[in-house]
C-alpha cells in the first residue's frame, strides 16, 4: 500500500477532548475519529487491524467446532420481554417504529438466539451446538470516555453453546477458557484468568482482565499462580490455592465466559428430547470478547511517548518502508517489495513528498513493528529497525530475505 494514497492524516497533537490513551493516540495516528461520545469510524489503518484481531478470534472459535452467523442488531421488543431484561438492562437502547412497533439495538444477543435455537433443535442428537457471531453491539453507556474500551456501540465476538447438561457446559467453557489464553498469547498480552461472581448457575463466571493503570475494574493478583479475582467478590486478599497474599491492580476486562445454567432455556421454553424419552431444558453458556475493545486495550498496554507499537500480528501493516532519498530507485523499491510478498506479509510504503523527519515521526505514531528505511546517507544498505527496539540492523539487499525470514520466524 502506497501511504500517498492512503485514507489517513496523522495530527500535531493529541485531540483534546479525549481522556483515555487508546482514544488520544488512535485518533493522532490516522486509525480512528469519534463521531460523538462511544461512537467511533474506523479508518483503513484501524479497519485493518479491527480485521485481523477478528481473523484471530474467528481462527479459535472455528477450532471448537462453533458454526459463524449472523443476527440482527434490531430486535423486536417482545423477544426482551420474554426475559424480563426490556425492563431490566439499564443500557438497553430502546425505540419505536413509526407503525408503532418497539425494538430494542442489540446489546448481547440471548434473546435473539434462544428463540431461534428452539426453532432449529428437538433432540439429544442435536447437541451440543456452538454458534458465534462478530457483529456490533449497541449500549447506552453512561460514561463512556474511556475511547475503545467503552463504546456505546463497538464491536463483539459473542459465542453461545447449547448442551444436554451442566457439566457438558463446564467443560466447554473449559475449552473456551483456553482458546481465549491463546488468542492473548498471541499479543503477547499478559491477561489474567479473573474469577467473578456466577450468578445462580455456577461458583463462578471466568473474565480475562488485562492489568493497566486506567483499567475500570479491579482485581486481585496472586504472583504465584498468575490467575486474579474479582474485587468484587472476594472477602479476603489471600489466594485461594496457595495462599499467597493477593496484589491490588486496576484492569480492562477484554472477555469474560459464564454458564447460563437451564435460565435462559426456561424463558423460551428450549427443550430437547434425551435418550430416555423425556423432555429437557437445554443448559447453555455464553462467551463474550470485546473485539474493539481489545484494539483499545493493546494501545493501553503498548505505546511510548512516540505512539503505538503494535503487536505483529494484529498490525496494521507488519512492514513500514520509508524512502528518505530525493532520487528514488525503483528497482531497489521492488526488490524489497518483492522480497516481503515472497515472506506473505504485509508493508505499507511511504513515497511522500515530504519531510524525511516527519516520515520519522509518523512512523513511530502509527507503530508498524518492522521498519526498513531507504536513504541516501546509507548508500546502498537497508536500515532495519524494529518498533519496539532502538537498535538498528544495515543490511544488504541480498542479505535481506535471509534475515527477515529468521527475524520474523517464517518456516
Ligand atoms: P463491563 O463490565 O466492562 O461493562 P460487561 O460485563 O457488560 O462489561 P459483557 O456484557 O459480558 O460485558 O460483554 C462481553 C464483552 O464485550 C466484555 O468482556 C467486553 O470485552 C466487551 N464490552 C462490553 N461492553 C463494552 C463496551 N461498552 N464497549 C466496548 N466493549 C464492551
Ligand atoms: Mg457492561
């Protein structure tokens, strides 16, 4: 991608009507602009990385065997009724039809899949069933000021799974549970398996808590064990597994997995014929991930005082390219092109005509984790640079695939 053409422009300062370090440095960098309070566009450069979190998230959830769907975002007010939450779910944006109808923006989607479950399955052979969705969500938060972390409307990966009893859920959430581990594993983003308070179903409902100074919740870290509770819940500071005293930290819940129990099943009357022939409520789970705001939260956790830097795999681009030369050499260009399609990854190719200092700069702000710079000073090396390091690397261009390759791992 040619920066000349792209749908971006970097600003001077941070924007200053914004508070949280997600929002200020996503909107200066060209990813994001706010519309109004919560609502945010997503530019090329924040679509790109919204995607490839999605690509990551949606990789998982396929290896649990859940089918993707899709469902609605308006949702006819009946269907809240039926659980009591039209009433009962503070945030629930509510509105009228000019026929007189009432509907409700989707804030989480049980209401929506229950009923349609029902309509689908009838026996003991249909289960266990996982179905998932990546889809906007809509919520009146009240204090939305925290950027990604709390829109009023964002994005969400929302799996739901239906099975013949308690246990069968706990053990998929289990699975669950895991998958979450290795979708953070692979940002290199130190969460926390959080426990919370369950409800009437289980003991406990699991969240994943990333610890930073902005966070909304607090938890309680055991060192030890690398697992935290809930603040909320818990009566003491002292770990239940090995006793440890507990450690305070502020933290951003990015997902969270909960046993529903048979509760939503009863509300829409979702029965399954078992083996012994009699009739069931179906016991279900519900597992959320916070899509946009886990792009919130890795800007928290990863920045300088220069910008974002980006974990490789969710990156915007994985290569930066700046030409800092007043002649520029194409077939040197295209070597290096062709160099990084043969490595299968992504570059974004900096040809402006403008300040090589601002180059600089911009590419610090926007975080792309490896850069190669083309300049005059370097006559016919490559300086290799990587975001997160000050240390540079000259290189040859015959020396280039080699060394790209074993940096970034490719088999
Ligand atoms: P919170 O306590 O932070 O409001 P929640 O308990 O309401 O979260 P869920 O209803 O379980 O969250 O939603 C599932 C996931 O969706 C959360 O773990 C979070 O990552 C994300 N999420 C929830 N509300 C928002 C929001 N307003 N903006 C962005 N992401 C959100
Ligand atoms: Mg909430």
């Amino acid at each position: 991608m040619f920066q000349s053409k792209l749908f971006y422009k970097a600003k001077k300062e941070f924007p200053k009507d914004e508070e949280s370090i997600n929002a200020k440095y996503l909107i200066r960098a060209g990813f994001i602009e706010k519309l109004s309070s919560g609502v945010y566009e997503f530019l090329p450069l924040g679509f790109r990385v919204l995607e490839k979190i999605t690509d990551l998230v949606r990789k998982e959830m396929l290896s649990l065997n859940a089918q993707e769907l899709l469902l609605p975002a308006l949702h006819p007010k009946e269907n809240w009724l039926a659980t009591q939450r039209w009433e009962k779910f503070d945030a629930l944006f509510k509105l009228k039809s000019r026929t007189g109808s009432e509907y409700a923006l989707g804030p989480t989607h049980e209401e929506i899949i229950f009923p349609l479950v029902k309509e689908m399955i009838s026996s003991y052979k249909d289960l266990p069933l996982a179905l998932f969705q990546i889809q906007t969500k809509f919520r009146d938060e009240l204090r939305a000021k925290a950027g990604l972390l709390r829109g009023r409307e964002f994005l969400m990966k929302d799996l739901y799974s239906f099975h013949k009893t308690n246990e069968e859920v706990e053990k998929f959430k289990e699975k669950v549970d895991r998958a979450y581990l290795r979708i953070f594993k692979v940002l290199g983003l130190k969460v926390y398996k959080t426990f919370a308070s369950g409800g009437t179903f289980s003991k406990y409902s699991t969240e994943f808590q990333v610890p930073t100074e902005f966070g909304e919740d607090e938890i309680l870290i055991c060192s030890n064990c690398k697992v935290a509770w809930n603040k909320e819940i818990k009566s003491d500071r002292i770990c239940n597994f090995c006793k440890e005293i507990l450690t305070d930290h502020k933290a951003i819940e990015v997902g969270n997995t909960f046993n529903l129990g048979d509760s939503f099943s009863k509300s829409f009357d979702l029965k399954f014929k078992d083996k012994d022939g009699k009739e069931k409520y179906v016991f279900a789970g519900c597992y959320g991930l916070g899509i946009s705001r886990l792009m919130g939260a890795i800007v928290e956790v990863f920045h300088d005082d220069r910008g974002i830097i980006w974990p490789e795999k969710v990156a915007p681009f994985t290569f930066h390219i700046l030409i800092l030369k007043k002649k520029v050499n194409l077939s040197e260009v295209e070597s290096i092109v062709k160099i990084i399609e043969k490595l299968k990854k992504d570059y974004l190719l900096d040809e402006r005509n403008i300040s090589f200092g601002q180059k600089l700069v911009e590419s610090d702000l926007i975080g792309i984790p490896y850069r190669l710079v083309l300049s005059e000073r370097l006559k016919n090396m490559i300086e290799f640079k990587e975001r997160k390091s000050e240390k540079v690397k000259l290189l040859k261009i015959s020396e280039l695939f080699k060394f790209l390759k074993e940096k970034l791992k490719i088999k």
